[in-house]
C-alpha cells in the first residue's frame, strides 16, 4: 500500500501581495488573487505533484463552493472526500504578503473546525499506507474528536501517522499543555521553528527538536530559508540547507515540505532524502503565488 490520507482543512485564500507598508486607515496598492488553498489540502496537492499514487483528503466545506474545491484538487491528483456543510461557508483566510515574501494570516475557520466524529470512518485507511493530520483540526472540541478518532483507528490499522501542529498562535491559544497530549502515538511531527520552540520552551530549534523527537520518534523543523533539522529518537541526524529561491509569497513553504517529504518517505526514502525532497519543494513554493504547486 502507498496511500497517503490527509485529514485537514479545504479553504478559500485570498492573496494580497503588498510591496508598501500597510495604510492604516487608507488605501494600499496589492495584487490581489482567490486560489485554493488550506494546509491539509495543500499537502496533498503537493504530495500528489511529487508522485505519490494515491492522495485523498478528507475535510469539510461549505455548500456553495465545495465542487469549485473538489474539481481543483482533483485536478492536482487529489481524491476529494469533502463533508458538505449548509451551515457555515469554506473556510477563507486573508494572506497579507509584504515585499519580504513574508505572510501575515487573516483566518476564519468556516467549516474547517465542524468536522465531526461523524464524518470519520474506519473504512477510510482501506489501501492507505500513512495518515496525515493538519494540527487546525486540534484547536476546537469537535474536530478535535474527529483527529483523535482517526490517530486512533490508524494504530489500530497499523498506519503510520503525523501531524504538522499548524499555527504557533493557535498553540499560544489553547496551550502547549493541553496539546502534548494529542501527540501521543504519533510517528512523525513537521513543526516550523517558532512551532517547536513554543512546544518545548527552548529556543534553539535543534534542542527543540532533539526534545520532541524523544516522544515523536521522527520530528523534522523546517527553518524557512534556513532549511530543515532532522531529530530521530533524541538525536539531531541531519541538517539540510534550502536551495536559493526567488522568493514571492512563502504561503504554503510548509505544506509543501510536508507533502513531499510524505510523497518520499511513501517511496521508501529514509528521513534525511525525504526532508531533502521536502527542501526542494519549499524553495519551489515560495517562488509561486498560492500555496499549491
């Protein structure tokens, strides 16, 4: 089996590329582009695009736009297993992208947070290989559930399992104490750096990997242009540089990593060539508008 299921979040993003300091109370000239987006859907776009067979992603979205998201993962190779929501609309997050590259997120969950228990079956690891869980899902009570329900039912598949923690102000939030439980079981863990320094109050992100990889057996950090750190059971094993990129918009670095570190480790790639591949696609992302290949 190479199926990859990711459980996560389909949203609506709004790019708005700024190269002048905001205005406050006025107008500032942007370009402006709505592209698919989501972290969890992003992942699977890009773990698709680098050549894992069989991607699904499981997420929920609002009646009026679902089939305008499902065509456009399907396009990427993605199989959509979208939960119609008629309550609430998609999920949308405003991207404020400065001349930097550098986004600041305007975020409102939608229906992302309303994946429920419900929506979750079993049935859903049938040829799947490795799950996938974007770490929004772990900051509201309902798809809160639904991850656990899923973390869950893979060990007991003997399915492979990580989770990206998602958003450091969404940890700040809710609290590092409270979401350390959630990780228990999990194989892999793909934090960003400020991720990993407020998971273990270390400032180092090497530390801060060597101390989460004693719980999470795998725990690579993405450094942005930096690249990423490799901890394996305590130990630091590798520590890979970021090609040079003509950076535009670093929207989606993350999930690009994510999806094609996934796509290698599937195609049996031990941990230090997947986060080399993961590398690569992070400098490819940052060169695009949107957070999708």
């Amino acid at each position: 089996m190479t199926g990859l299921l990711v459980v996560g979040d389909v949203v609506t993003d709004v790019v708005a590329r700024h190269s002048a300091p905001l205005a406050h109370g006025t107008d500032t000239p942007a370009t402006i582009r709505i592209l698919p987006g989501g972290a969890g859907a992003n992942v699977a776009c890009w773990a698709a695009y680098r050549g894992c067979p069989d991607v699904r992603l499981l997420a929920r979205a609002g009646v009026d736009d679902l089939e305008w998201h499902a065509a456009r993962l399907r396009t990427a190779g993605v199989r959509p297993l979208l939960v119609p929501d008629d309550e609430v609309p998609t999920a949308t997050v405003v991207a404020l992208v400065d001349r930097t590259a550098e986004r600041t997120f305007l975020t409102d969950s939608g229906a992302v947070l309303r994946l429920c228990p419900a929506d979750w079956s079993p049935e859903l690891l049938e040829g799947i290989a490795h799950l996938h869980l974007s770490g929004y899902l772990l900051f509201s009570g309902t798809s809160r559930a639904t991850a656990l329900a899923a973390m869950s039912a893979a060990r007991k598949a003997g399915v492979t399992v990580s989770v990206d923690p998602a958003s450091a102000g969404f940890i700040r939030e809710r609290g590092v104490e409270r979401l350390l439980p959630d990780l228990d079981g999990v194989d892999v863990l793909l934090p960003n750096a400020e991720e990993a320094r407020l998971l273990t109050a270390l400032p180092d992100p090497a530390d801060a990997a060597v101390k989460l990889s004693r719980s999470v057996p795998l725990t690579v950090v993405t450094l942005g242009a930096g690249g990423a750190l490799v901890a394996e059971a305590g130990t630091v094993t590798a520590r890979l540089p970021s090609p040079i990129a003509h950076a535009l918009d670093s929207t989606g670095a993350g999930d690009a990593f994510t999806g094609a570190f996934l796509a290698a480790r599937l195609a049996g790639a031990d941990a230090r060539t997947a986060a080399e591949e993961g590398c690569r696609a992070g400098a490819e992302a940052v060169a695009l508008i949107g957070g999708r290949p």
